[in-house]
C-alpha cells in the first residue's frame, strides 16, 4: 500500500512543505507549497516536476496542481487569503 502522507520521489529544497501524494494517470506525484509556488515531483530526475507561481486560481491544467492548490488552501489560511487576492 502506498503511504499518501510522505513524500516518494527526492526533493532538495528544505524550505518546500511537502502537503501530500497523489495519483493521477498512473503517476504518483508529490505535492509541495514553498511561499507562493505549488509544486508537483514526479519522479527523483531534476527537471521531472511541474511548478506554478503566485496567483493559483488556474494551475495550467495539470491535475497535479489543482490537487496541490486545494491542500496548500485547506492547511494554511494565510497562504489562501492572499493566493485569491
């Protein structure tokens, strides 16, 4: 059974809160929120993650992010008071 609470894939930032896993498309993802940045690793290469800068009302499309948006929303209140600004 895969653990949706701890993160699968590496990931260097020590500042990013990992906020959840996912699955989606048969890819397991790992969710992050550093500052305003949404995060979606997956897998341990570098460049394998999708990423999202300051207003979130529309994460591009990737699933993954909306996932990540919805958990960064509902953990911290700060962080959703002023993503819908």
């Amino acid at each position: 059974m895969i653990d949706m609470h701890k993160p699968h894939w590496k990931h260097d930032c020590t500042r990013c809160k990992f906020l959840g896993a996912t699955i989606g498309g048969g890819r397991l993802t790992d969710l992050y929120q550093c500052g305003y940045t949404l995060i979606a690793r997956f897998s341990d290469d570098g460049p394998d993650y999708y990423s999202l800068e300051g207003n979130y009302i529309n994460p591009h499309g990737h699933a993954e992010l909306f996932v990540a948006k919805y958990l960064a929303d509902r953990t911290d209140d700060k962080f959703q008071i002023e993503a819908h600004r």
